[in-house]
C-alpha cells in the first residue's frame, strides 16, 4: 500500500497530497529522486520505503524526452536502467532522452549508433516514441497502472530472494521443521529462532549501538557476550551442558555459531523418542 500511495504521488501531480509533499520535500525535483531530508515525518519515511518496490517496476513512455534521463532512468523495456550495462556514454553532453530525438520525432539513429553498445541501440530503436509528454507507466500491467498484487510480488522477491542466495543458517530445511514440530511453548520456539539468527540482545549486539553498553559478559567477565557465548560457552552456562542427559552434546559445543550447534542436536536426534526429547530438553534450558 505505501508503494501504492508513492504511485499516486509520482504520477498525479496535481493532486493534493502530491503537491503537500512536493512543497515540503522535494520542491525542486520529483518523488523518484526525493531524499529524506532533516526532521522527516514517519509518513514520508514511510513512502519512501514503499518507493524501493515502486523503482523496480517503473516504465516512463517516451514523448518529448525531456523529463528522461538517459543513465538512470528506467525506459527502455525489459531492460534495466542503461546506467547498469554502461556506465558512460562518449559523448558526454548527452543527458535526456530528447536529445537522442531528431526534429522529425524519429530516433537519431547516427548519435545512437555511435554512443551506445550494439544491443542497447537496437532496444533504443525498438522503442515507440508517443505523442504529448513523457509519462510514468508501471511494466508489470498492461495497463500501465499499478496494482498491489504485482507489487507484492515484487515486494516478496526483494526480501525472499532465492534459496541458493540465502544464508546456511536458511538453508537447513530440517532443522527449522524439526523446531517448529517441537511439543513445547511456542515462545521456547521463537527464542530458539531468534538465537539461530543471532537476534538476541546479548551485550555484543548492544555494544555496536549503544556505545556506552560494556560488551563483556556480566556473569564471568571474561568475553564479549555473543548469543554463543552466553548460552553455550560462558562456563556457568557450560556447567549446565555438563550434566546428564545433555552432556553427550557438549562435543559439539566448539563452533562459534550457535545455528551450527542447533543444527547439530537436531541432526543428532534420529527422530527417535528419547533423541525428539533430548532436543526440547536443550531447547528450554537455552
């Protein structure tokens, strides 16, 4: 939805909302190239926000050709920005996209030919040049209009992307099915996967924002309290993994990764009763 109110912002200028935040944040550009600025509203942070999925999306149709630039802009089709392919045109003065327009509203096909790379040319000439002045269209539709559903799409690919691209921690399909399948309180679970992540507020993690917070451990004093640390190695807390029926773990209790150690006593149950057990037992003694 905030991509959906950043739509309407770039594309109905004269609407009032566009015109209170033209007049507040970027009087003298767009809201594509709009920064956040000095005591920003959470409202406009927000659209901001929104604009990171809205960018991925964006077509401008070409009219006049003199609101495109050339480099960053996105207008040609299932192409990125030419900026991302080459990054310099020889002919420095080149800046919008009109320029690359003859007085007959066809390409200039000399200045294209000879500035940019071979594929790049021809997509350029393959573009349709419209009458009356440039304007934002959304790809992903054939109408040109945008719409949630394709939003989200891209919104999910921008912060799912694919499992090869992920971490280990995330690619350890049974060990987060073997979590969720536990038969204790879902908030042992949820620490569990907070810890695999290093999501934990242990001092080491606080340290990095807050300057004034020690990163040592405040039990033994003796390291910086990593989630690791703090419930495996910190020897109070070793003391508990020295006792039956969990000591057999303590042979994996070398890695600096508390993931690795997890994934360890999972793999470790066998799926047997006593195994299945053993694991809620380490779950709810971290």
């Amino acid at each position: 939805m905030l991509a959906k109110q950043g739509w309407r912002i770039a594309t109905k200028l004269d609407s009032l909302v566009s015109k209170l935040y033209k007049g507040r944040y970027f009087r003298y550009s767009t809201f594509l190239k709009a920064e956040t600025g000095h005591n920003s509203s959470w409202a406009w942070r927000s659209l901001l926000e929104g604009r990171k999925v809205l960018e991925k999306g964006l077509l401008w149709k070409i009219g006049r050709g003199n609101s495109v630039r050339i480099l960053e802009d996105p207008w040609i089709k299932n192409s990125l920005p030419i900026a991302t392919v080459q990054n310099q045109i020889p002919n420095t003065q080149l800046e919008w996209v009109n320029q690359l327009i003859n007085n007959n509203r066809q390409w200039d096909e000399h200045t294209i030919t000879t500035n940019f790379d071979p594929d790049i040319a021809t997509r350029i000439l393959q573009t349709e040049i419209e009458e009356g002045e440039d304007r934002l269209t959304w790809a992903r539709e054939a109408s040109g209009t945008y719409s949630v559903a394709t939003g989200y799409k891209i919104a999910y690919h921008f912060f799912h992307p694919p499992m090869e691209q992920l971490p280990k921690v995330c690619r350890d399909k049974k060990m987060w099915k073997a979590l969720w399948s536990l038969r204790c309180a879902p908030k042992i679970k949820v620490f569990i996967w907070n810890a695999c992540h290093d999501g934990l507020a242990v001092r080491g993690r606080l340290n990095k924002r807050f300057h004034n917070i020690p990163n040592v451990c405040p039990r033994c004093e003796e390291a910086e309290e990593s989630v690791n640390h703090c419930l495996i190695q910190c020897h109070l807390a070793n003391q508990t993994w020295q006792l039956p029926p969990v000591n057999h773990l303590i042979q994996a209790l070398e890695t600096q990764m508390f993931w690795k150690w997890w994934s360890h006593v999972v793999h470790q149950s066998n799926h047997t009763t006593q195994g299945t057990k053993n694991v809620v037992l380490a779950a709810v003694l971290c």
